[in-house]
C-alpha cells in the first residue's frame, strides 16, 4: 500500500537528504540551546546548494514574517517577491536531531523503553515532543529567513509509528506531495507511537534511511558536530579520520581510506552522550551502511565548513578530491 501512494504522490526524483546533527545545530550539554551561529551558517550553505541560479547580487527574500525575540517589528517586504522572479530551489529534504532538545525529557521518563501506562511515561512523551517541536520550529524559521521555502513536518503527526522500534507505519504522501508543491520538507526525530511497547524515540538517522529508500536521492549528506567517522572517538589522541568506507551487498562495511592496520567494524570505537536515547555515531555508520546499499552515496561532514558546502553541492559524485575532509561511504558491488 505505502509504496502504491510513494508512486501515485512522488514524480519527479530528489537531489539530496539533509541530515543536520542535533550536535551541530545546539549546544549539546545546554538544556535547549541552539547553536546560532552553526544554524545560520548551515541554512546559508543549504540556500546555496539548493538554488544554483542564485548569485551573490540577488537579494535573499526571507519567508520568516514573525517577530523574532528581541525585536520590535517583523521582517516582511512585500514588493521584493512581486519584482523578483521566482528562483527554483533543488529538490532537497532536511531532517534534523533533538541535540539538547528533546534527549533530556525522553531520558528522564524513559519514553524510549515505551508503557504509555504509566503516568512518568505519558507525561515525558508530551514533554519530549513539545522540545522537539520547538526546536523544528526554529530551524524551519532559520531556513526561511534565507528564503528556502521550507515546511515543518513532525512524524508523530503525519501519522508515523513504529513496531519494537523498527518503522510499521509511515505514510510519505504527505512529504511527497510538500516536495512536489515546491517545498522543502524539514522532518526531525519524534516520539512516536510504537505497537509493541506503546511508544518509543524515532530517531532521525532511521528516518533518512526510511525516506532515501523511498524517495532514492542521489546522495545524502549527514552534518555532524567532527569531520566525519574516525577509528575512535576524535577526542583521544592519535584518532585517524576514516575517508572512505565501502559497503558490500550483504550490508558490511570496511574501510577503503586510509589503510589501517587490524581494521574491522569492532576497531571504530563510538561515544554516545549519557542522555542520548538514539545511539549516537555507531547507529549513524550502521543507517549509512543501509543506504549505501542501495547505490546512495553518503558524506558524513562537518557542518558549517567548506566541506560541507562542497558535500551538499554535488561535488563529490565522482572521484573524492585530496583537499576534501569528511567520510565517504558508498556501495561498491
């Protein structure tokens, strides 16, 4: 049924899946902080990715008409959009993670093991998703103050849940018919309900699997908080940055650059945050792993840097330049 309507609703193909770590775009040991300055380096760079036809001489049409905190009067000028002809942007999707949004709440009162039953549960689930949805808000705003026409999509409320965590139900009509309106669909990690233990945490990583096998972008780019996947977390001395990772048919990965003595997947150490109810970077390597699979490049990169432009631009399709920092993973037969 779901991919009878992913081919009723969904014509023309996408570009590219955007995944914006929570740990790039919020201060990850602040209770819901957002990293400002990160965000609106990230929104620029996704503008410029997504409107190729853009130049620096044209004027930026913000689609953020609310008043913003600390300011007395809302950014809108009407007669910009009636002179200026319209600029197409590229088919791009965007989901984004809780970072300090979110984590803390679903933590708390445990919504990720589910028993919506209990009174600690029901209640950290309302908490959960009012701290994710503030923080999609701001991104969406973020996105349309550089004039992406962007919409905020919650999975909750388009209807997605889940069966022992795995996705059971997730109807894309919605996202694709957004995508096809001209939008740029922006979707985040939600609490979710879940039939087996009542609900759970849907965490952005599964989200991007699920909509690149659906939607088959020509690559995804995770932004992340580091330069990409090292051997062990970036922080402990001598962590030798992973270039290019190769997945094979059957789903397992090795690592192609640089060549690393005694290397294998139990060789690349992982760090998760103590609030972190999604897995962190390990489960992050094993959703790229699955869209590789299906013939998707993907580039986990820093976000707010020259290689993330790069990354989100298109320009590493082929051969991966030398003066390109990040990891690359992609299926080779």
């Amino acid at each position: 049924m779901e991919g009878e309507k992913q081919e009723k609703h969904h014509t023309k193909p996408i570009r590219c899946i955007v995944k914006l770590g929570g740990a790039a775009i919020t201060c990850k040991n602040e209770l819901e902080k957002i990293n400002e300055e990160n965000l609106v380096k990230v929104s620029s760079q996704l503008r410029q990715a997504m409107m190729p036809g853009w130049s620096p001489s044209m004027k930026v049409l913000g689609m953020d008409w609310s008043k913003r905190q600390g300011e007395s009067e809302v950014s809108c000028n009407i007669d910009d959009f009636v002179d200026n002809a319209n600029v197409d942007s590229s088919r791009f999707v965007v989901v984004h993670g809780a970072g300090s949004f979110g984590h803390f709440q679903a933590s708390k009162s445990g919504v990720h093991k589910g028993g919506l039953d209990q009174s600690l549960v029901k209640a950290g689930f309302v908490a959960t998703r009012i701290s994710v949805t503030t923080l999609n808000l701001e991104v969406v705003r973020a996105l349309a103050r550089e004039g992406i026409p962007s919409i905020g999509m919650s999975p909750f409320s388009c209807g997605w849940s889940t069966y022992e965590k795995n996705i059971a139900s997730a109807d894309l009509a919605a996202v694709a018919e957004a995508i096809d309106s001209g939008f740029i669909p922006v979707l985040h990690g939600d609490a979710v309900l879940d039939e087996l233990q009542g609900c759970t945490i849907l965490s952005g990583d599964v989200i991007i699997r699920h909509l690149a096998a659906h939607l088959k972008p020509e690559y995804v780019v995770f932004l992340t908080d580091v330069l990409g996947v090292y051997d062990r977390p970036p922080i402990e001395p001598n962590a030798v940055l992973l270039r290019e990772i190769a997945v094979g048919k059957d789903g397992k990965w090795s690592v192609v650059k640089p060549v690393l003595q005694n290397m294998d997947k139990q060789g690349v150490k992982t760090t998760v945050a103590a609030h972190d109810t999604t897995g962190g970077m390990e489960t992050k390597i094993a959703e790229a792993a699955m869209i590789a699979r299906l013939g998707i490049d993907v580039y986990i990169v820093k976000a707010a840097t020259s290689h993330a432009l790069r990354a989100l631009s298109g320009e590493l399709r082929g051969n991966i330049p030398d003066d390109w920092s990040g990891t690359v993973i992609r299926f080779v037969s």
